[in-house]
C-alpha cells in the first residue's frame, strides 16, 4: 500500500536540469513552480530501482527494443484501458510530438491542412507549421468554463480542404476526457472526408472517476494513429520515450520509412528500461496517485471558489493542469503572469496554447498539497492586486 504521504513529501528538485524549477527560479529563487507539465513527485519506487540496476552495469552501449518492452506495454493499456494492440502496430519514438511530426510527413504534402482544437498543447501548432502544413482551427466551445467540440468547424476545416486532425484526448489545458460518443461522432466526420486521425493520449491515465479514458484505438478503424507514453503518468519525460499505435501495415511501413529518413530512433537504454517496469509494476503506485490527484483537485477548486469567486476554473474530467479563466478581472495573460512573477508563482500563460487561451491561466496541480496551497495563496495575492478586491 502506497500511504498519500509519500506525496506530500517535499522533493528538492534543483540543480537536477529540471526546466520546470530552473526557468522559474532563475529570478526568484523562493518561486514556487506550477507550470511545465510534470509531477514534483518521486516515480515509482519499482522504476527508480531498475534505473539503479541498468546504471550499475558499466556500459551504456547501442540498446535495442525487446519483445517484452512491446508486450508490458500491450498488457498495461489492456488491463487499464481496454485497448487493444498487437506488437507489430507498435512503433517505438523519443516522443509525442516527434510522432505527430512522422505522421505528418508520412500522410501529408507541404500545404496540407490539419485540424487543431485550440485552445490546445502549442506544440501541436507548432509541428505543423514547422513542417509546412497549414493549421486549420475549429476552436472548442465555450460555455461557463465547460468545453465542447463544435463540429461544424471541423466540418468546415474538412469542406476547405484539411486532410488530418491532431486530436487531444484528454485534453491539454481544458480537462476535458472526451466521451465515447463525442469520439465517435468527430470520427464519422472525419472518415466521411477521408481524413485520418492522429489522437494523442499522453494523458490517458489521469481521467477521474467516474469518467474513464476512451481510446480512438477503439474505433473500429485500422487507419487512426494513436500516440501513447509512460512518460507523464510516472514521471519520465527526461527520459524521452514514447510509441506510435497504428493497425494499417501500409501506414506503419511509412512511419518506419519516415523515421529512418530522419534518422529516428528510440533506444535510450534507461527510458526503455524505465518505460517496461512502470508498465509492469506502476499499478498500485499510479492508483495512489490519482486518489491523491484527485483530492489536490477538490482542493483547489474549494480555494479558487472561496477566494477568488470572479474566476472560473473549468471541470477535471481529467488531467492533472486546471484551466482558470481570469478575463472578467483582467483580459490580458501577459498582466497575469507579471502579477503572478511578482508574487513569487509561475504558470502556462494561455496563450500557449493559442490566442482562445487569452485571460487564462494553466495551473499544474501535480505537486505536494502544502506546496499547492502555497501558489495558490501567491496567485490569490495577484488576483486581489488585479481585482482591487481585497
Ligand atoms: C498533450 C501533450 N502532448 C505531448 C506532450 C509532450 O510529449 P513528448 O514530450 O513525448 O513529445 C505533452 C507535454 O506536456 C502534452 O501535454
């Protein structure tokens, strides 16, 4: 049994090369961190000991992928998300976005449209902009904080030409775990265009009772990509590992092609190593997690509600990043996050995740409780400075 206390213990993770506590405290030493979408938690105990046993052998050589590594992996989104998957539909990569880029290059031609659904992950936009494509937006809907999916902007993206869609499942920064009928509907639309779909479920494991995470994987359609890693779920991005599930042979000799065009490959002997172990033995530790998660949640939105009543924090479905809508204080993301730096608490500004993100704030909760309520109480402070309410 894995006691909460073992995550509301204090981790020092400075001068680790961790981005999320360097970049926030290269000004302020006494900031407390809540953006960058990892944990300030301990992984597992099972990953940290395998690390430790694959370190203490003296050579750190070329590593390839072990029928096993495929086979942890396929029990794992079995046993927890009734996903299944062969070990030839499995492509290994050193990570999401690098498998978003290969489908890009593989499925698409320079020009090409590809749907987004901001406000979403920047680097969605990013990859394809970087690779030539063009972004097509059919921004969610908004009402009163809860998100939807407006079709009849994808359906105008597909009329005008968009030939794949990143979808965000679950959804990074609104908290949204999409439903079995939301999937299928946007699906039908999709394949009545022929478009493919390329479903990143990064965030798969932190959907919250009694929600549960359905997969694109389970559409009964051999052309959907769906991107997986252990990554967020124990704490591994440094370690850069993450797998490409596709059931089209066709499709999967381009993505191989693609990658070997690009010289891309997954073999970190440690993220492999890390990545089985979690997938063997991560259960008990990653229940304790959300149980724990999922308490920091009720946690924040009590805090929000009582003492900031104009913002509005929209549902977790899922997720561990709380989205706040901070407009009807101050419209501008930039004035928060200065508010914010002054006060000693940094955040993603909205705008990260495009201009539908303008007056938001995204709040990483994935760290000891004590610590949370502490950015939240400097966040409290920048809001009655901008407020005036006292
Ligand atoms: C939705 C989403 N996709 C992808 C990533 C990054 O994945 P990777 O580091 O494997 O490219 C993140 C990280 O925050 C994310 O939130």
């Amino acid at each position: 049994m894995i006691h909460p206390s073992f995550f509301d213990e204090p981790l020092n993770r400075r001068e680790t090369r961790c981005i999320k506590w360097d970049v926030a405290c290269r000004e302020n030493a006494d900031c407390v961190p809540m953006w960058v979408a990892d944990m300030d938690f301990r992984s597992p105990d099972c990953v940290v000991n395998a690390l430790k046993a694959r370190a203490a052998h003296p050579t750190y050589g070329y590593t390839g992928v072990k029928s096993d590594d495929r086979t942890a992996m396929i029990d794992y989104y079995r046993r927890r998300h009734g996903m299944i998957m062969e070990e030839k539909q499995i492509l290994m990569l050193p990570g999401v976005i690098t498998g978003m880029r290969v489908c890009l290059h593989a499925l698409t031609e320079k020009g090409d449209g590809v749907i987004l659904q901001p406000p979403v992950y920047g680097p969605f936009r990013e990859s394809i902009e970087k690779t030539g494509r063009k972004v097509m937006k059919a921004p969610l809907h908004w009402e009163n904080g809860h998100y939807t999916m407006d079709l009849e902007a994808v359906r105008a993206a597909l009329e005008a030409g968009a030939r794949m869609m990143f979808l965000c499942n679950p959804h990074n920064p609104v908290g949204r775990a999409w439903h079995q009928e939301e999937i299928e509907a946007l699906h039908a639309l999709l394949s009545s265009y022929g478009a493919y779909l390329v479903s990143d479920e990064i965030h798969a494991d932190f959907v919250y009772a009694p929600r549960t995470h359905y997969s694109a994987l389970r559409l009964p359609d051999e052309k959907i990509v769906v991107l997986l890693a252990a990554s967020k779920t124990f704490n591994l991005a440094g370690l850069q590992q993450a797998s490409l599930v596709c059931r089209d042979a066709g499709m999967m000799a381009g993505f191989e092609e693609e990658m070997a065009a690009h010289g891309t490959i997954a073999g970190n002997v440690f993220a492999l190593e890390a990545t089985r172990e979690a997938y063997l033995h991560g259960d008990e530790w990653l229940d304790a997690l959300k149980a724990y998660l999922a308490e920091n949640i009720r946690v924040a939105q009590a805090f929000i509600a009582r003492n900031m009543p104009h913002a509005i924090l929209s549902p977790m479905e899922a997720t561990y990043l709380g989205w706040l809508d901070l407009r009807a204080v101050e419209e501008k993301t930039e004035t928060w996050m200065h508010a914010c730096e002054k006060h000693g608490v940094m955040f993603t500004s909205g705008t990260f995740f495009g201009e539908e993100g303008e007056g938001f704030l995204r709040l990483n909760l994935a760290c000891p409780r004590e610590q949370m309520l502490e950015g939240l109480r400097r966040l409290q402070a920048a809001y009655e400075e901008l407020s005036g309410e006292a």
